[in-house]
C-alpha cells in the first residue's frame, strides 16, 4: 500500500482557502491545524472555519488539534463532518475515553505525541486509535526544519503498532518535503504532513503527487 499525504492548510492563504484547498485535488484529506495560543503560542482558526470548509470540499478533513480542552472540543469537529480528529495525548484528561466517543460517531481518532513526549507510556492505549500522530517538529508553526531526532520514535511506535495486529496509520508532522520525506518513510511513517513544501511550491498539487512518488520507491 502506497503513503498518504496530507497538505496542511496551515501555510496556505487563509484571505483564499477556498482557492488553495482547490488547488490540491491529489490530497489523500485536507490537514486543518486548530491552534489555541495555550497548548501551543499559536492562534489559527477554529469550529466555525471548519464548518465552512466542510462545505466546501468533498476531500477528507483530518483535524490536527493542538489545544488545551480536546475532551470538550474534540467532538464538536467530529459533529462538524470531519473524518478524523488528532489530540495530543499531552492535553487530553481522558484520551482513551475521548477516543471511543470520537469512533462512536464515525470519526477516526489519533493520538498526537509532542517531540519530548514518549510513546511508551501509551503503548497499551494505541489499540484504541486509527492514527499516531509524531510531531517532527515542536507545535505551533508551520515552515520549522525537520526534526530527525524524532526517527527513534518513529520505530518504536511503528513496532508497537505491528505488535497489536491492527491497522493503524502512522502520520508524521513538521518539516516534511523533498528532502526529509525518505529519512520518515524508512522510519515506518506511512502518512505525511505536509505545510509549506505544499504550498511553498509552484505547483500545489504536483508537490503532492512528487511527494507520494517516494513511497513507491
Ligand atoms: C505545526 C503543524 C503542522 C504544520 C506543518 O504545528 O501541526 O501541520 O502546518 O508545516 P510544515 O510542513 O511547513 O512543517
Ligand atoms: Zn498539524
């Protein structure tokens, strides 16, 4: 099975979205980062943008929250018509618990892991979600290098997940292009963000289709 890749909106024109979520047709889903100026020192968009975004695109909404209050909110984007919902495990009271209610109402679940958080702790809980979420880069902003420190993470979790049996996806965050995007592949990383490679290039929606070509590789 070949890779996904997810552009992040993040580092679109937010004056255009319409526009530049058009521009991607080859995305695998739409990556919304809802960014609260707590969890991270960021302020992004919220409900309401993702609301009208639903509106306008039949492509998959694969909401990245970095949050304080996911337990509250996280719903609210699943009710909203979004496909899957990614909380970090960091700011979630009850992860396993909003886990089961996000899939009770037919959203996917991912558990989002900040770079100085282990995944270890949580490796009993991964049955419970249809996504892992690796920051490779620290929350909060888009255009960040890449972090490949994170690698080790990235093994360990794609072994804890063969351990379970299930099929789960394994999606990496931050730095990705080019350049960076083999280095996640060998690590077991099977779904990929992608910001400003995306919208930085020429052409949107080729970047994306180069991207995918690495997993053929
Ligand atoms: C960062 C966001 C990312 C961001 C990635 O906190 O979660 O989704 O948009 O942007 P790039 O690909 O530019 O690192
Ligand atoms: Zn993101």
């Amino acid at each position: 099975m070949g890779i996904q890749i997810t552009p992040s909106i993040l580092s679109a024109d937010f004056t255009n979205l319409d526009r530049d979520i058009a521009a991607v047709p080859s995305a695998d889903a739409i990556h919304i980062d809802v960014m609260d100026n707590h969890f991270v020192p960021n302020l992004t968009i919220g409900l309401p943008v993702v609301e009208a975004i639903r509106k306008r695109t039949t492509h998959e909404l694969d909401i990245h929250l970095m949050i304080t209050d996911p337990d509250r909110w996280a719903p609210e984007y699943a009710e909203a018509g979004a496909e899957s919902v990614s909380f970090h495990v960091e700011a979630a009271a009850a992860p396993v618990r909003l886990a089961r209610e996000l899939r009770s109402m037919g959203c996917k679940a991912a558990l989002g892991i900040k770079p100085a958080t282990p995944i270890e702790p949580y490796a009993d809980l991964l049955g419970e979600f249809d996504k892992i979420l690796i920051m490779t880069v620290e929350p909060g902003f888009g255009g960040q290098s890449f972090l490949d420190i994170m690698m080790p993470k990235v093994r360990r979790t794609r072994e804890l997940i063969r351990g379970t049996g299930l099929e789960i996806a394994l999606q990496v965050d931050g730095g990705i292009s080019e350049r960076t995007i083999d280095i996640a592949i060998a690590a077991g990383a099977d779904v990929f963000v992608a910001g400003s490679a995306v919208y930085g290039a020429d052409d949107p929606d080729a970047m994306i289709r180069a991207l995918r070509e690495h997993g053929d590789a």
